[in-house]
C-alpha cells in the first residue's frame, strides 16, 4: 500500500471518529437539557419543540435520536445498563457471578460516574425526581428496566456457559437486583436530605453494604437441603 493511500485511510478514522464524537455530543446535550426542563417544568408541560430549541438542534434532530421524550428522560438506564453489561463481560470467571456483578458495578462507579463522564449520575437523580411524578415515564423506564434485565442475563449467559433465560442466571440476576432495590430504595421513596443516593459514592457504598449483608444473613446454608428434607418427611 502507497504512503498516500496509508494517510487517505487515516484520514478517513480520523473524520469517521469525529463524526461520532459531535454525534455523542449532541446526544448528550439533548438529554442534558430535556432532563432539566422536564424536572424544572414538568414532564408533560416540556415539548420536543422546547427540548430542541435548548438544545439548540431541531425538533427532527431530537426524533432522529429519539423516538419519543420518554425515550429522552429514560435514556440513562439505557446508558447505565450498556456500560454495566459491558463491565461484567471484562470481569474475570471465578465461579462468583454475584462479585462478578458488585465489581462490575463499583467498576462503572469508579471509571464513568466519578469521572463526571456520561451518563452522568446527576441524570439519575433528575430522571428519578421525573418519574416520580409521571406515570408515563415510569411506565417506559420499566420497559427500560426489562431490556436492561435482557443485557444482562445475555452476558451472564455466555460467561456460565448457560441459558440466559436459565434457572441458574435468573436466580443470579434477579438477587443481585434485589440486592440494588435494597441498597438504595430510599432515595426511590424520596428520602431524606442526606440520602445515601444523593451521591454516586454514596450509592455505591450502600449497595456494597446490602451485598455483605446479604452474604452474611443469606448466602451461607442456614436450612437443610429441602430434597434430603422432603426424602425423609413421611408421607
């Protein structure tokens, strides 16, 4: 290959990863700016007209991103659950997939929330205050709650070397799920003040805190083997 063809090429990665870049950017500022409008205003008082006109993009831009404003304001657990599915897949196998999800959580707080890099934590806790107040957000961040589940019993799947739909993967994932409900439900009841969610590492701590808790009270066998139990009852 000829030197000219060589610098073509990077050229070419070079226009290709800026382009990206601004089209990330873009992304970004739009749920910066409907996220602070619909908290400030109100969801249902804030319009993709609004959104755009702030955001300082065109309304067809905004579509072009987004299907619909729930999809703008639930767009951090779309964010969240892709970089968290990703941090799991990097985790080494021990054998301890519920670790394996904690370090894959804690590794997201480390290197993407304290970072102040998107998504930002201070978009949860604007979309938190939303959907408190809007039933159709809360509707469409269940949805989201659901494609995040799918993630990640996907790469649970391929790291047992099982089914993701699986009992062994749904019992793992649906207990390090109760595990984060656990950990941070009082901010999710509008909590005090000082709130354990009213910082990214305060969340982080408190989820860590409910997984050793659930280690200590939980994880050890504390009742027979309900087969052996079952086998010696008579019938």
């Amino acid at each position: 290959m000829s030197e000219s063809s060589t610098n073509a090429d990077l050229l070419e990665r070079q226009r290709l990863g800026l382009r990206e870049r601004k089209k990330q950017q873009t992304r970004e500022r739009i749920i910066d700016v409907a996220l602070h409008l619909c908290e400030t205003q109100g969801f249902d008082a804030t319009t993709v007209e609004q959104i755009a006109d702030a955001a300082d993009v065109s309304p067809r831009t905004v579509n072009r991103y987004f299907e619909s404003k729930e999809d703008i304001v639930i767009a951090p657990i779309t964010e969240w659950s892709a970089v968290i599915a990703e941090n799991l897949r990097a985790q080494p196998i021990t054998g301890n997939e519920m670790r394996a999800l904690l370090d894959s959580f804690l590794s997201f707080v480390d290197d993407v929330v304290d970072d102040g890099a998107a998504p930002r934590f201070t978009w949860f806790q604007q979309m938190q205050n939303i959907i408190r107040t809007s039933p159709a957000v809360r509707a469409a961040s269940l949805d989201a709650a659901e494609h995040k589940m799918r993630q990640m019993s996907t790469v649970l799947g391929e790291r047992m070397g099982s089914d993701p739909d699986g009992l062994a993967v749904r019992l793992i994932l649906g207990t390090w799920h109760t595990i984060m409900r656990v950990g941070t439900e009082c901010e999710t009841e509008a909590g005090p003040p000082d709130c354990v969610m009213s910082s990214a590492r305060g969340m982080a701590d408190a989820v860590v805190r409910a997984y050793h808790e659930f280690a200590r009270v939980c994880a050890a066998p504390i009742v027979a083997d309900p087969t052996s139990e079952a086998a010696a009852t008579p019938r």
